[in-house]
C-alpha cells in the first residue's frame, strides 16, 4: 500500500538561523507559508529526523535537559548525521514563542506541498480502495494536527483541504500531529468542489458528516467503496457546494446534551468505523 509522495530534497542546507518573529506577527506566523519554520516537541522532532533529515537546518536541544525521551532524539539524530546545538532553555522558548517545546526544536525547511497532480498520482498507485478525509473550512492548527494524526492511525492515504480560510501545516499543526505531518500527505486544493468532483469521476463515492442527514454512519455499508470523508468545520458545518458534491450525507449519534463532536474526535469515529467494516469484510489471510 503506498502512502507516502516521495519529497523533492534539496542539495543545499543553509546555516543561517531565521529571524526570530516578533510577539506581533505570531498570529501571522500561524497563518501564512515560508521558506523555513520551527519545529518543536519531542515527537515532531522524532518524525522529521525519520522521515526528512534532510530538510533540517540547525537542531537545538536544551541545555542540561538528559531525560531518555530527549536522549532517543539525540541518538536519532548522530544516526543521521544532523548536527546537534546546545542551547538554554529560554533560547528555545524565545525561537518556539511557546513553552511546550519540550526541550527540542529545529529549524526547518519543509518539503514543497502538494497538489491536485500529486493527490491523482497517488490515486493510481494505490493497491487497496482510497480512503480519503477532506476537511471543509477547518481553520484551528490545533483541530488540523489532530485530524492528520487520527488520519494516519486509520490507514488514510491522504488529506485535503482548500488553500483559503483553512489552516495550514504550521509548527503547532505538526507538533499536535506528533509525526503524521512528515508521514500523511497533506493536499491543498484550490477549489474543493472541483476536486471532489473530478475524485466522483474516478469512482470514488463521497461521504460528507453532517447532522441534518437522515441516516447514521453505522446504517451506511462504507466497506466496499473507495471513499473520501468530508467533515465540516465546528459550528458551521459543510459549506452548501461541499454538501451538494456529497453522494451521501451520514451523522453520528448524539445521545446526551451536547450537539456535535470536536472534528477530530469526529474524524476518528468515522474512519475507524470504516475500518471496522472493510476488515470484518475482508477475506481471510
């Protein structure tokens, strides 16, 4: 099965540290792409040293911090030959602008992101059914790390999201998906509609979550089908024209007071209900 796009490396590293963003654009930070980014938390640093060495530019580790999780990054990284600097433990908070870095951050430059080209290329060296999760609107970096991590875990080849009023792959995104950032494609599109439209050309049946739907997932056979599941944003739900490419609308049982579930727990639910079905389906070993 394959899950990975093969990243384009760059032969050049550079040596030079970014300059550190003030407290007035962190917010900008956040939302907008550049060449190179912080990473931090013991297991984003953990997936990018296994996935992409190749891409860090300079490694920092707290100073006196020898803890065995700090200490598995440090061997990870002579594996690789990634040079390890030591630094105080504010130098780290001052370059992360959080204090839940862990001890560990890197400076990083990100493999180039994904597009619709790659997400049909992927399609076609698949040897199982697709099985996709789209997210319409979801802009919290937070909500995003969770969906990609919960993603990975249920087998999901890739994930996708529209470039505008949604939210990016972030240094908080990828430390909340704990390595599924650096292992799980990430497909921006331009136009969701259009893109879930040409995945209904390619025989892929579209599943949106939606609590107006008249039917429960557990009601839907999903084992046979290639499969992208949409799932909306808090609150507001599937924009209208993501809900009109829908084959099938599906909603979660909702038994106590509360009206919707947070998107990642979800996205969770759903996909490993999937799962369940295409496994208890499938034929023996």
């Amino acid at each position: 099965m394959s899950r990975m796009f093969t990243a384009r490396r760059k032969t050049h590293v550079e040596d030079e540290l970014t300059e550190a963003v003030s407290p007035k654009q962190d917010q900008k930070q956040e939302t907008s792409a550049r060449a190179d980014l912080w990473l931090f938390g013991l297991h984003a640093i953990e997936s990018v040293l296994k996935n992409d060495p190749e891409n860090i530019i300079r490694l920092l580790c707290a100073e006196g911090r020898r803890d065995q999780r700090l200490q598995h990054v440090e061997a990870l990284a002579q594996e690789v030959g990634v040079k390890i600097n030591r630094v105080e433990m504010r130098e780290l908070d001052k370059l992360t602008r959080v204090d839940r870095h862990q001890g560990v951050a890197a400076q990083y430059r990100p493999p180039r992101s994904y597009d619709e080209n790659d997400l049909y290329a992927l399609l076609d060296r698949l040897d199982e059914p697709a099985l996709l999760l789209v997210l319409d609107g979801v802009t919290d970096p937070h909500n995003l790390g969770a969906c990609l991590r919960v993603a990975d875990g249920a087998g999901v080849h890739a994930v996708i999201a529209p470039k505008d009023r949604a939210a990016s792959l972030t240094p908080t995104a990828r430390k909340v998906a704990s390595g599924a950032a650096e292992s799980l494609p990430f497909v921006q599109v331009t136009n969701l509609a259009r893109t879930l439209d040409t995945l209904k050309q390619r025989d892929i049946w579209i599943v949106g979550l939606a609590g107006e739907a008249d039917h429960m997932l557990y009601a839907s056979d999903v084992s046979k089908h290639a499969l992208a599941v949409v799932m909306g944003a808090e609150g507001s739900g599937l924009r209208r024209l993501t809900r009109e490419s829908c084959d099938e609308l599906v909603k979660l049982p909702m038994l106590g007071t509360v009206e919707s579930l947070n998107v990642s727990v979800a996205a969770g639910v759903t996909l490993y209900e999937i799962r369940r079905q295409r496994m208890s389906k499938a034929p023996p070993a």
